[in-house]
C-alpha cells in the first residue's frame, strides 16, 4: 500500500497529460487504522484519530471508519475513472470498495437543497492557512492536512414543501442572492449560526469545504458528501457537535430534519512530498514505545 500510494501523483500526471484542460486532482486521505498498520515505526500525525461520530437527542451521525480515502475531481469524468482503474488495477484483491459516490457541479456551485454551497470558503493564502498544518502544530507533518467526509441523504419532498422563507431561516442566508441573513434576525440554531467556531481570541476558525452534491434516480437517493480539509480537524467536530446538540441552548441544527448521515469518517492527508516518501519515512522511522 505504501508503494501504490507514493507512486499515486505520477499516476495522476500519466494520466492528466492526455488531456490537461480537465484539471485532474486527487487527494489521498489515510485512516487512523491503516495508519498504524502502514506505518508502523512513525509517529501517528497528532490529529488523527478514528471519527467519533455524534449523538444528540433527536440525531445522531455514525462513525463508519475507512482505511484510504480517495478524492478525485476533474472536468471530464474520464479522467476520474481512469485514474482508478489504474490504482485498483495495481492494489488488486488488497482493498474492498466501502462506498463509492460519483457527485457533480450543481448549477452554480448549489446542493440539492437549492442553496449556494461553501460561500464561506477561506480563498488564496486564507485557505492554505486554515488547511495545512503548521511545524508548531506537528512538526513531523508540516504541510499536510485532515479531512472529515460524511454522506449526507436528503428528503427532498420534504424540505420542498416548506415555504422558501422556513429554508432561509434554517440555512441562515437567502435562497437567491446567497447572502447571509444578519445577526440580529439570523436563528441561534440556523446551519450558518452552528457552523460558525471561534478561539479564545474570538477569531473564527476556518475549514476548506469541497461539498459535492450527488443523486441516483432508481435508487431515489439524493445528497450531499460533506468534504471539510482542516489542519486541525477538531474544528470540524466542534461544527458537527453544534450542529446534533445545539449551542448555548439554540437547540440541534434543523437541516438534520431533513438530511441524514449516514457515513462519516476522518483522515490524515499526506502533503504531497510525504506521500511521495512514505517508503523512505517508514524506514527512517525509529520504533515507538
């Protein structure tokens, strides 16, 4: 596993170069478990650790724990389908396929709920600060990141038949125009309230959500894969636990009346570099205690 995943960013260039306007990416995130198994000898990264899922008083949200964690977007299918042909061409019988979820772009840039998805998404050197862990945080692992993924199911009939005006008010923006209801009217337990996480200093924390919707017609399954990048991924629990106990008594997030996890799971991504020497790392490594 360790040579098939530190060979996975020329695989992705084999590939891309056939048809470089698709702007094929891949991610590869690591378990908590395949961790420990994989690496035996090197320091298990500081955050990572099996997702520990949530229980509130109405809703809950399982932990559904993975050993590899493969993220891939283009603007071509193909390439995303070729890219894992090969890959499990190369890990063989090693693996079984937990879940499979092939999403798309939702007009501009909604989820089937019909709102603006990661309005809210850090930009530019923002971004790569909220995503990439720093060397004070693990200086073993400067440079990489978690995510946590959750597959979110929606009922759809449900949330139709309430007035746009009820949906703002879950959400916390308007439905058009996308923006952010203020304050002073904004519900304590809207999605947006719950969503929002300070310090002790008062500044918020941002995460990097790549949220992609994603719907199977006989199946008449339609949703949302949660994907939230964090350097520290307690950021995204603390959301998670907002949302499924409330906060400062707002009470449970309401868009859980209506969207239901049904997966969810956290994993350390290696920077690229890292990745790239996961054999060399291993090696190197001195046994821990």
């Amino acid at each position: 596993m360790r040579g098939v995943l530190s060979g996975l960013d020329d695989l992705a260039k084999s590939v891309s170069f056939r048809a470089p306007g698709a702007d094929l990416l891949v991610v590869a995130g690591i378990g908590a478990q395949l961790w420990d198994r994989m690496m035996p000898s090197a320091p298990r990264p500081r955050g990572l650790r099996d997702f520990p899922g949530a229980r509130g008083t109405v809703h809950s949200a399982p932990a559904t724990p993975g050993d590899i964690l493969l993220h891939l977007r283009a603007a071509q299918p193909d390439q995303c389908f070729e890219l894992v042909r090969i890959l499990m061409d190369q890990l063989g019988d090693r693996v079984e396929v937990a879940d499979e979820v092939h999403a798309f772009k939702y007009w501009d840039n909604r989820d089937l709920l019909g709102f603006v998805d990661g309005t809210a998404n850090p930009q530019d050197d923002d971004a790569r600060r909220a995503v990439l862990i720093t060397a004070v945080q693990d200086p073993h692992y400067a440079g990489s990141s978690y995510v946590v993924v959750q597959k979110y199911l929606h009922d759809l009939a449900a949330w139709e038949a309430l007035s746009v005006e009820e949906q703002e008010r879950i959400i916390g923006r308007r439905k058009l125009d996308d923006v952010e209801i203020p304050d002073e009217k904004k519900a304590p337990n809207s999605h947006v309230s719950l969503n929002t996480v300070t310090d002790e200093h008062g500044a918020e924390q941002d995460i990097l959500r790549d949220n992609m919707p994603f719907g199977r017609f006989g199946e008449k399954e339609f949703g949302t894969y949660s994907i939230g990048y964090a350097k520290d991924p307690a950021v995204i629990l603390t959301m998670l636990d907002r949302m499924y106990h409330g906060h400062e008594g707002s009470g449970y997030d309401r868009i859980l009346d209506f969207s239901r996890a049904v997966t969810g799971g956290l994993y350390f991504v290696p920077s690229r570099e890292l990745l790239a020497g996961l054999e060399e790392l291993a090696s190197a490594s001195e046994p821990r205690a």
